[in-house]
C-alpha cells in the first residue's frame, strides 16, 4: 500500500514538473516571439513616420543631404560618431552624461530640435511620443550597415527624383540693406535655420517660399495670410514664428506646394531659438522680399 502511494506521489510529481517545464518553455518562446513581433511593427511604424517627416531633409536611408537640406547631416552613422567610445559619447558632458545612451540622444533630438538648425522640435508641433520613440528606434536600425543594399538603391534613386522636383535656385547677389534692423534680420535668418526651411524668393522648399510675404499681394504659398490662416502683419508673424503651427488641416491649402497643394508641415515653434527683438529683425528683413 505504502508502496503504491509513493509511485503514485512520484509520479504526480514528475507530471507536474514536466507541465512546468513545457509551460514555462511555452511561455518563453510566447514572449520571445511577441517582442520580436513588437520590435518589428515598431520598426515598422517608425519606418513611416520618418519617411513623412525626416526623409526629405535627413534622406530615405540616413544618408544625410536630403532633396530638401543639403546640409543635413546623416544619421545612418552615429554610431561611429556618436556612440560608445567616440569622444562625443564619453567626455565629461557627452552624450553618456546626459542622455544615457545614444537612442536616448536621438529621441531627445527629436523631441527638442537643435537650436540654431533647421531641425524643429517635433515635440512642440503635435508628434506623440510613440511616434518619437518609433522613429528613435528606426534611426537606430539604420546603424552599422543595418540598411539593406536594396533600400540604398531605393532611396538614391528616391532621392535622384525628388531632387529633380525642386527648381535650381539662381544665386543673384543681395543688394546691401540700408536699414540695420533688416541686417541683423537678414543674418539671423541665415544663422537661426530658417534658411533652412524656406527661400527667401518665391519658391517652395520644406516650408513656403517668403517672397512678397509684407506686399499686397502676399506669397505664392498663401497670399496675405499665414498658413494658420491668420492676416499677415507684425504681431500675427511674430506669433507665428513664436508659437508655430499651420500645415494640412489647419489653415487654407498652399497653392505651390511641392506634392501639389496643401501639403507643408506646421511651421515650427521657434520662441526657444528667437526672442521677440530678433523676431523683429527677422520681420524687417522679411518685409524686404519681393515677389
């Protein structure tokens, strides 16, 4: 009898560690399989999201000097440039110090912009963070040759036809400006990255050309209003620049755009970059433009 319940004991127990084993073995290969499955859609998204909003400037596969921004920089290298082990990375106020990690620098370069650039802070024109964190990981993807042969082949030629859109700008010299207000405007305009985003004739770029914007007959982009539908005058572009806005669904359709129509993004918060005395200048040196 004693004998018989020893087995009996032996063998629940064995059965029950041979269902822990496979259930636990199951329950592994489960989480495996589904942050794999998270990674990719991840991946994924963060692959459309910079396709909309980093391509045109940082180029379809990272490679920097976009269709749009000659001078963007790449980012399908930082690992090399920025990552453990470079100086950027370990001197006593890099990269390690205050971000943590280099996917941690990217998300914050995303959120905040860089001041002085044409990079906006996407964080203050409406990008969630999921979005953020997405594209992070996509930039990230893009390290150590991660980007297929086939995608570079894709993105020159991308890149060969979206170039092929943008007219080539005439360098005309600019006449001396007598007012120094429009001066100091003028270099601000060039230094702060604005230069960065729009001409100063009347042809697109990543935002509108500014061309005309203080005539009667205002830009071609939008005529005598902002693109956050606002009249143009002093204090409405003033706040503009300040605070953003504006882009598909929020102000009237662009005429020129370069996808045809109403297709500009928001203009970017630039209250962190500009205070309100270089905005006056930039407005002097805008209201020089003609058509």
């Amino acid at each position: 009898m004693t004998k018989n319940i020893a087995i009996s004991l032996l063998f629940t127990v064995a059965t029950v560690a041979l269902l822990g084993y496979i259930w636990f073995g199951q329950t592994s290969d489960r989480l495996v399989a589904t942050t794999q499955r998270q990674d990719a859609q991840q991946l994924e998204f963060g692959q459309r999201n910079y396709e909309q909003y980093c391509a045109a400037c940082h180029g379809l596969a990272g490679e920097g000097a976009g269709p749009q921004l000659k001078s963007a920089p790449p980012l399908n290298s930082l690992q090399t440039g920025k990552g453990p082990g470079t100086e950027a990375f370990t001197t006593t106020n890099g990269i390690q110090k205050k971000y943590g990690s280099l996917r941690n620098y990217v998300e914050a370069m995303i959120t905040n912009g860089i001041r002085g650039t044409a990079m906006p802070a996407w964080k203050q024109q409406g990008m969630r963070d999921d979005q953020i964190r997405a594209i992070a990981a996509y930039v990230m993807a893009m390290q150590g040759g991660a980007v297929s042969p086939v995608a570079k082949s894709v993105a020159a030629e991308w890149n060969a036809t979206e170039t092929a859109k943008i007219p080539t700008p005439v360098a005309t010299p600019e006449p001396p400006l007598d007012d120094p207000q429009a001066n100091a405007g003028r270099d601000l305009f060039r230094g702060r990255g604005c230069v960065g985003c729009h001409n100063v004739t009347d042809k697109p770029a990543v935002g509108p050309g500014l061309a005309g914007l203080f005539t009667p007959e205002g830009t071609v982009a939008y005529g005598t209003v902002l693109p956050n539908g606002e009249e143009v005058n002093d204090a409405t572009v003033l706040e503009w620049i300040k605070v953003g806005g504006g882009g598909p669904g929020v102000g009237p359709d662009a005429n020129d755009s370069p996808t045809g129509g109403g297709e500009y993004g928001p203009m970017p918060a630039q209250a962190g970059v500009v205070n309100d005395e270089e905005i006056g200048q930039i407005i002097a040196y805008l209201k020089t433009l003609t058509r």
